[in-house]
C-alpha cells in the first residue's frame, strides 16, 4: 500500500481530479486488452506535462513504488497491467498534437495523442503515418512507440520504429532527457533512441514524439482472393512478393473468422471459402493498376478459386471492415481467447497455419488464424474459457505448440504485441542468456531500483 501522505503528494503535482484511488478506479486499471492477466495497482495518476511525470518519478523512485506506464489500455500482452501493484501512470491527458510540419514531413506529439485523432488531422494536410495497429481508434502515441508497434501496412512501410526521429523521455530518477532529434539523418553517438522504442515501459516514460510522416498515395485499390485451401492463401503470400509486387497490405482471414463476421454483419463474404486473402496496393494510379492485374493473376496460378477487385472505395472500405472485425468476431464467441502473435519467414507461413490445424485436431480446440500474411506476422487465436481448467490447460499446451512451431520455422515470439506478462517462460527459451543478461544491464544502468513496469519482459 502506498502511504496516504504520498498521496497527497501526487495531488499537490497534478491536481485531486487527477488522483484516483477508488475501488472502482483501480478496477479499471487492473487489466488491458488481453482477458487473462489482471492486478490492481495502488493508485492511478493522471500527470499533464513532462513536469509533472518528473516530480512523481522522483517520488515514486526514493520511495521505491512500482510505475506502470499506461496510455489507451489496448495492448494484448499484459504489458500495462500493474502486476506489481503501486502507481498507474496514465497518459492519456497529454493528448495534444503539438505541430505538424508539412514541408519537412514530420509531426509533434505528446504521448496521449489517439492513432485515429493523429490520421484525421493528418489528412488535412495530406499526410500520413504509416504504423497502423488494429486498435487506432485507442492505441496512443506513447504506448504504440514503447510496443514498436505494426499493422497491416507494415509489409510496405515497416514498423513503428522507422518512423520516429526523436522522443522527450523522462527516466525512473525523474531526469528529462532527449533522444534522437527532427531530422531523418542522425549518427551523433549511441542509438539511444531505439532502446527506448520496443522497451515495454520498462525504461522510462515517453512524454513527447517527433514522428515521421509520408505523403498520402494519390491511388489505392483492394483485391479480395478467396481460396479454398488456407495453406494456398499462405503460398500465394509470398508468390505475389517473389514476382517483385509489394502491395501495401496483404490481409488473412480464415473460414472460421468469415463465417462470424456474416453472422455479425453480412458483407457477402464467401461463406465456404476456406480463407480470404485482402490485398491493397497504393501508389501513382497506372501502377497501382498494373500490380493488381498482376496479384489476380498470380494468385489464380497458384490455387486461387476467385478473385474480387473492389469496383470503388465503398467496396473496398467494407473489405477492410471486414478484417478490422476479424478480433471483435473471436473475441465476442469465447470467455477467454489466447491472441497469438507470432512471426515466421513468409515462405513457412503454410506450414504455420497447417500446425495450428494439427494442434486444433490434436487438443480438441477452436484454433482460428487471421493477421499480417504480407509480412509473416499471422494472430492464431484459441478459444478457451478460464473457469473450466481442462480446457484451459489443453488451450495452454496448444498456444505452446503454436509458439515453439514459429520459432521452429525460423520466426520469432512476437511480432508486435510484445512480451509483456505473456510469453515470458519462451522468452528465456529462445534468447540467448547473454543476450537476456546484456537487456537486464541495460535496464539496471536506467532503473537501478527496478521500479518502471516491473515484472514484464522477463520474470
């Protein structure tokens, strides 16, 4: 428990309003997006500038108090979960866009900012980010940086890291420092910046971002390709990126996923295809032409049964609602879902998904897998129910499988969700213990008290 004069002190820094302790509160900030890890902390803040973080760092860091930093909640691997107890560093009222740059292709922004509020105004300028995680109407700033966030677009455009010049961070002692900078050339010593991003919050708190921005395409076009083997909509994958077509997104969803968003809103999905492959390239308009009649193509050489080009951007938006609702369709038919999220090497992904048909025969389970195909980032999700331990403990052995076949096959834990509280006995497993130890220095030399999102990553 967290002494009530430190209390006071937390509303003296930011305010009472902005101090929650109510049993209600604490409630709510107890678990994330995943249905499986939840802890109470001790008490939620809500800081509104760099300032302020720092004064309560500085607290939390004599005091030795575990700080869990937070921003939307919408992460699938416990990551902001307190499961050490002690303050919830929420950032979600530091939400400003502080500058868009439109000459030098760069934005401003505090950690709070919303994905969704930063592409409307982004738009205006014609302008866009590139990282796009399914949770863009709550993923924020601060929590999209420290995941290393991705998305469908990642096939073209990368990751999140490739997208941000510098950050403002304040450190566990609760000095502010800044990493990087505003220009897309930058050597001048160690590459800070980057620890930082993919840190999980276990380093520092993100106050402010410089983010790199590109042009929004003057065209795009969307392709639907039904298959009637989900192995072949794996193979297809890498057969259109072999015959030198990098669409924007290449998009799976499988038999079992079509069938529950018809049930939740009718699209004309083809109900009997074993698997929807949904391609967007995006680009000058002859050649965003061209490499769609190339994706038909190849995709029906290689075991397509159909192919759908979308006659117009109506059509073309319902597809990728379609995808979008992908998670919402799983989670809604399951009182506990484990959401993989594991990478292999495009060319192994239809030996993945015939390994989650196998585990899903051998446990007796619902295995359904949708995700990434353009870049070998696919989500096997299984449904399971946490009350009933037969099934949960059969659901655990089957996500191991699916784990140790993607490390098997040459890919790796996660591809975007992170480690969090989730994967960390494969952690251990898979790296190289002077690799774990080297992270574990790292972390020492930044948080010598071990007090910033304590637990996560490793044990």
């Amino acid at each position: 428990m967290i002494k009530e004069s430190l209390i006071n002190e937390f509303q003296k820094i930011v305010g009472k309003d902005n101090v929650l302790t109510s049993p209600e509160a604490l409630k709510a900030y107890s678990y994330d997006g995943t249905s499986n890890w939840v802890r109470e902390p001790d008490v939620v803040v809500f800081p509104t500038s760099t300032k302020e973080i720092s004064d309560i760092m500085k607290i939390a860091n004599a005091e030795k108090i575990p700080v869990t930093p937070r921003g939307g909640g919408t992460n699938v691997s416990g990551g902001s979960v307190p499961w050490l107890g002690g303050i919830v560093l929420c950032t979600t009222k530091m939400n400003k866009i502080l500058k868009v740059d439109k000459e030098n292709l760069t934005a401003t922004v505090e950690p709070g900012v919303v994905l969704q509020d930063l592409t409307l105004r982004l738009a205006k300028d014609g302008l866009f980010f590139p990282p796009d995680p399914q949770s863009f109407l709550g993923a924020t700033l601060g929590g999209i940086i420290a995941e290393n966030a991705g998305g469908p677009a990642c096939v073209k455009y990368g990751v999140t890291k490739q997208y941000i010049l510098g950050i403002e961070v304040v450190l566990p002692t609760g000095e502010i420092v800044n990493l990087g900078g505003r220009t897309l050339k930058n050597v001048v010593g160690y590459d800070l910046l980057h620890i930082f991003i993919s840190s999980e919050g276990t380093l520092g708190v993100i106050t402010k971002a410089e983010l790199k921005l590109n042009p929004i395409p003057p065209a795009r076009k969307t392709t639907m390709v039904v298959f009637g083997d989900v192995a072949k909509a794996g193979e297809s994958v890498f057969r259109v990126l072999e015959n030198g077509v990098i669409p924007d997104k290449i998009e799976l969803l499988d038999n079992w996923v079509i069938n529950r968003i018809e049930e939740m809103m009718p699209m004309g999905l083809p109900k009997d295809a074993d698997a929807v492959l949904l391609f967007e390239c995006d680009g000058i308009a002859e050649a965003v032409e061209k490499e769609t009649e190339k994706i038909v193509e190849i995709t029906k050489k290689y075991g397509a049964v159909d192919a759908r080009v979308a006659k117009d951007a109506d059509e073309a938006n319902k597809y990728w609602l379609a995808r979008r609702a992908g998670f919402a369709a799983v989670f809604g038919k399951a009182k506990t879902v484990f959401a993989e999220d594991v990478t292999v090497p495009r060319g192994k992904i239809p030996a993945l998904i015939n390994r989650c048909k196998e585990l899903a025969k051998k446990f007796n389970l619902e295995i359904v897998v949708l995700g990434h195909a353009g870049d070998g980032n696919l989500h096997p999700a299984i449904l399971t129910d946490i009350s009933n331990k037969e099934h949960y403990d059969r659901a655990v052995q089957a996500m191991d499988g699916i784990i140790e076949a993607a490390v098997e096959f040459g890919g790796v834990l996660s591809g975007e969700h992170g480690i969090g509280l989730e994967k960390q006995k494969f952690f251990r497993k898979v790296t190289d213990p002077v690799v774990v130890d080297m992270m574990k220095n790292v972390k020492a030399l930044f948080d010598p008290n071990n007090i910033m999102n304590p637990g996560k990553i490793w044990d």
